[in-house]
C-alpha cells in the first residue's frame, strides 16, 4: 500500500521534511479481527486525539520504507529495535482516542513509549503563530504533534545516509541495507515486507562491498560505522535534554550540526531544534517569511528567532504550508556509485 502514496521522483529532502504521510481514515475494529486473539499486547492510548501522518509522517524514509507501514484500515505500523529486542507497533486513531498493540520482545517497551510516540509529552499549546501564513497552516493543522521515540540510532542511521545526497538515493540505500542485514518483523498479522533494522553489530560488520552496493560511499560508511561501535552512549541522548544530546552526537566525526538536529527531533521530540546547514530550508523559509529565497542559517535563525523555543515546529508548519520559491535549476541529479 505504501506505493499508493509515492511522491514526484527524484524526491529531495526538504520536499518531504514537512512530514505528512497520508494516512486513511480509520476504519473498523482490529481487536474484534483474527488477529486481534494472536497480539502480545494491546493498549488504549485515552486522550490523545492525534494526526497520525503528520505526527509520525517524519519518521518514515520513503514510501518503501521496510520499516513503517500505513494500512488501509487506517493503521500506521512500525518496526523497530528497542532496547529489549526487536518489535512491532500498530496504532490507529479511533473516534478521537488512540490505540495501539504490539508484537515481538519489545512490545511491552513500544506500548510503554507509545504516548510520546505519539506526541503527548508534546505542548502543542506553547506555541504561538507570529505571521499570517504560519498561523494559517497551524489552523489547517490541529492534529500535529512532535513524536518522540525515545530510539536514537534508528533515527540516527538513516540521517547519515542522507548527508549530501538525494531522498531518493538515500531511501534506497535505507531499504538494502534493512532488508538484507536486518529481521523480518515480528508478529503474525504484520503487513508483508516489514523489517526490524539491524542491531549496532551488525552494522558494524557489513563488507565494503555492501556498503558499495547500497550506493553509499566510504566516508558515510565510516560515520554509520563509528556512531555502531559506540551505540550504547548514543542511545543515551534521548534521555538528555536536547543540546545535550546533540553535543553527544557530534563528538562522532562525520556527525554535525545538520545531523544531529534532524536525529533529535525525531529520538527526542525537541520542538526547537532547527535545522542548520540544509540545501533548501533557508531558502524555504526565507521566502515564506521575508520573500527573500536568497536566504542564509544567520537569517533563517532570526526570521525564527520570535518562535524561540518552538522554532522547529515553526520551520515544520512552513514546509507544510507548501509555499517554496519557485524553481530555478534542475533537481539535484541521483549519484550511482555502484558504477565504478
């Protein structure tokens, strides 16, 4: 079903940082289905009447991502690897409250960090819209919330694949390296071709020739490789305050500020850590704000400064507010280093 969502290609990061994942409404009552008597767990998650594809839509890394699922029925799917082992998450939004069931080692961690999964140690509430067009997206939006998923490399990985690369590049080299190092993911009714992403070893052991068959170069390589070797301590960010846990990812070369921040976002929920050194968010932002798409960080940072503390959220609901500068130059054509 992801297919069914696919967007224009190549696909550039910034066009889909927005994160809204189009989800259906939901429909029906898994419990009350054959598979509702084989689940490990199952919770209703009272009060939190959420948007699913805005609030989970950025951590999906294509729409062929083995990882994450959206369902007919309304349902969105995860795998991922918690600190107990691997497991699978299904959550669906029903007549205004959420519920949630899961599958695999970990179901009883993903049940447990399902609320702040699905944005409710966010405050929505704290921000304020200081212009026109970000006050008008933030009422075409009331269902969003920051996710916080409380996993630092699942969020971490991907990231570095996407360092200086297309969306399109970087999503494929996501979907190899998942489906052949990493685990079919648990669970008896999970949608097919779902995976758990590899543990730290197994990144760290992956041959260069692999690595060159996903069409990622040596020095990302490297960068997943190191962040692998010390995971331990990486994944003790998402305990600490975000600058906190951004300086702890930034003492791995080849992790920097750009990194970083779209790591915590997501492993953190940070709601005001913007997003520096981007092609095309400054510019993004530049012209919704200013009219000026010749925007650099220095200015993009002070057109945000009047939503300090919420700058993130404010820099997400432009890129949901679909206003960008009109194109000049062609997209950013794909690499292929599988050629050489």
């Amino acid at each position: 079903m992801a297919g069914r969502f696919r967007p224009p290609t190549p696909t550039t990061r910034t066009t889909v940082r927005g994160g809204h994942t189009p989800v259906p409404t939901a429909t029906g009552a898994p419990r009350d289905r054959d598979r509702g008597r084989d689940r490990d767990q199952e919770r209703d998650l009272l009060d939190l009447d959420v948007d699913l594809g805005l609030t989970l839509g950025p951590l999906r890394r294509g729409p062929a991502d083995p990882t994450f699922r959206v369902t007919p029925d309304g349902s969105v799917w995860r795998a991922s690897r918690t600190p107990d082992g691997p497991g699978t998450i299904r959550v669906a939004v029903r007549d205004g409250a959420a519920e949630a069931e899961a599958w695999g080692p970990g179901a009883t961690w993903l049940l447990d960090n399902a609320p702040a999964l699905l944005g409710a140690e966010d405050d929505p509430t704290a921000f304020v819209p200081r212009h026109k067009l970000v006050l008008a997206t933030h009422r075409r939006r009331p269902g969003l919330r920051l996710t916080r998923t409380g996993l630092v490399l699942e969020s971490l990985i991907p990231t570095i694949l996407e360092q200086k690369v297309t969306a399109t590049e970087a999503y494929a080299s996501w979907r190899h390296l998942v489906r052949k190092y990493g685990e079919p993911a648990p669970g008896p009714a999970v949608p097919e071709g779902m995976y758990v992403m590899p543990d730290a070893r197994a990144w760290t052991t992956i041959p260069s020739w692999e690595w060159h068959r996903a069409n990622v170069d040596g020095k990302r390589a490297a960068t997943i490789v190191r962040a692998a070797r010390v995971a331990a301590r990486l994944e003790e960010a998402a305990h600490m305050d975000p600058p906190a846990a951004r300086r702890r990812l930034e003492l791995i070369p080849g992790i920097g500020p750009w990194t970083s921040a779209e790591t915590v976002q997501r492993s953190n929920g940070a709601p005001d850590e913007v997003t520096t050194g981007d092609l095309h968010l400054p510019g993004i932002v530049g012209w919704a704000l200013a009219g000026d798409r010749a925007t650099d960080d220095e200015a993009m940072l002070g057109l945000l400064a009047p939503y300090e503390g919420q700058r993130h959220r404010a820099a997400r609901l432009i890129l949901l507010s679909g206003r960008v500068p009109p194109r000049r130059a062609p997209r950013m054509a794909p690499g292929d280093i599988t050629a050489f």
